[in-house]
C-alpha cells in the first residue's frame, strides 16, 4: 500500500511525522507538504508560477518533499509526479486544531483531500484539538501529545484497509478530542458554524485603518454535531463527506417560470 501524507501547517509540524507514525506500518509512506503555513488557502491551486520541491530531512531524520505551494499543488505533484505510481490512499493533516462544521471548505488540510479525491483517491483528514491552556512550549516551538491522535488514526485507517472506504464515500474527516472520554469513533454530521465571523477595524502606526478577521468558538450547542460531539463529548468524531456538489434538485420549472 502507497501512502502520500501532506498537510496545510507546512513540512516541519510534527502532525506530519505523527501520521507517518500512526500509518508507516500499513505500506510505503511519501511525505509532501508545503514550504510554508498554509492554513486557510481551502482547495487553491497555484497556475501562475513555477513550483519547486525539495527534499527535506525533518526532525526524526525522515526525508519528505517541501513544495513551493498549497496542499492542493502538493496532491498534484506528489500523487501525478514524484511518487512513481499513484497512491492508494491520501492522508491529510494531523492539523493543529479542529476542522469542524461547514466551514472546512476553507481548510487547506480539506483541500488535499477535495484534490484527492479527483483523482479518485481515497482520503482521511485527521485534525487534532488544542486547548491554548494546555500548550507546552520548547525550543520556541509549541508540543503536542500526538499519541492518542496516531492510536485513532491507526484505528480508521486500518479500518479502510480492511473493508474500503464506506459507499458514496470519498473523504473521511477526523477530529481527536484533546481530553478524550474513549477510543470511540463517532460519526456525526456538521455543524453550520464553528466560528462566529466578525471583522475588527483597526487603525496602523501612520493612521491608516485595516482589518482583522476575528471569530469566538461556537456550535457546542448544536447536539448530535461534529462540533459538540468533539468539544462537549470529548469524542473522536468522523464525517464522511462525498465531493459530489449536484444538488440533485429538479429546477426544470423554476427556469421556466
């Protein structure tokens, strides 16, 4: 089994050697991430410049590609050039933070698998929570306890080995709890929001205003949510997501009205 591994916090998170961990054992692992943070770039493609990728040892000594773009172009690059047949399955993440709700179409770690699965590749996003309480700092760079997140991961991917990504299933989107109350695995559908969006104007050292786009957590009270299943539950919660966008709707009369 070929196993291609990016994510949207850039080639040097440790969320990318904690899946090559949790999944190195199932097959043959390439790791291809972006040279620099990417959160938010959602499924962009770069068309108007050259992309370069570098091989990078990273911290436990593993080599990986560094690509000059977005999750996306790592997809592309990594599933149509650098690896020398296409992969079975694409992991994404882990991500530092929830992806929750409607809104992960702006998440670069979902755009890698919205690429993915053009391709008709099968693909897990994994995304971990973090409570700014709870961050340990070293070397100026924040820790993460990726163990129970690697034990979870294992578990799904182990599970689409065995039987296949479920029927009309091309994503997988998986978020660990960071006080998890189980090993279980719940499904729940999305929440409509799990921010609320507002902008702040502010005004810079030479007087000229600017804007900040800001947002509080929100969703914990949508029961039966991913994002109250997560927070409120402590539960590592999956959505199955199919990239399908036709509405499947009957607008024949409407036009013709």
């Amino acid at each position: 089994m070929k196993i291609l591994i990016t994510n949207d916090d850039g080639i040097h998170s440790s969320g990318l050697l904690a899946v090559n961990n949790a999944v190195k054992d199932f097959g043959e692992t390439t790791i291809i991430a972006p040279v620099t943070q990417q959160s938010g770039v959602g499924h962009a493609i770069t068309l108007m410049k050259p992309l370069r990728a570098y091989d990078t040892k990273l911290k436990d000594g593993t080599i990986g590609y560094a690509v000059t773009g977005t999750p996306t172009d790592c997809v592309i690059i990594g599933s149509q050039g650098i690896m020398d047949e296409q992969p079975d399955l694409i992991i994404s993440g882990i991500n530092t933070g929830e992806n929750l709700a409607k809104s992960i179409t702006t998440s670069g770690t979902l755009g890698a698998t919205f690429e993915a699965s053009t391709f008709n590749i099968p693909a897990i996003a994994v995304s971990i929570q973090v409570i700014r309480e709870d961050i340990k700092f070293k070397d100026g760079a924040h820790e993460i306890d990726y163990s129970f997140a690697e034990k979870i991961l294992n578990k799904l991917v182990r599970k689409v080995m065995k039987q296949g990504m479920p029927d009309g299933v091309d994503i997988l989107n998986l978020n660990v709890p960071a006080k998890p109350k189980s090993e279980e695995i719940v499904q729940a559908p999305f929440a409509d929001r799990m921010y609320s969006t507002n902008v702040e104007e502010r005004i810079d050292p030479y007087g000229h205003p600017y804007y900040w786009i800001v947002g509080s957590l929100t969703g914990e009270e949508d029961v039966g949510t991913d994002v109250h299943t997560l927070r409120v539950l402590h539960q590592p919660v999956v959505t199955p997501i199919s990239t399908d966008m036709d509405a499947n709707v009957d607008i024949t009369k409407w036009l013709e009205e």
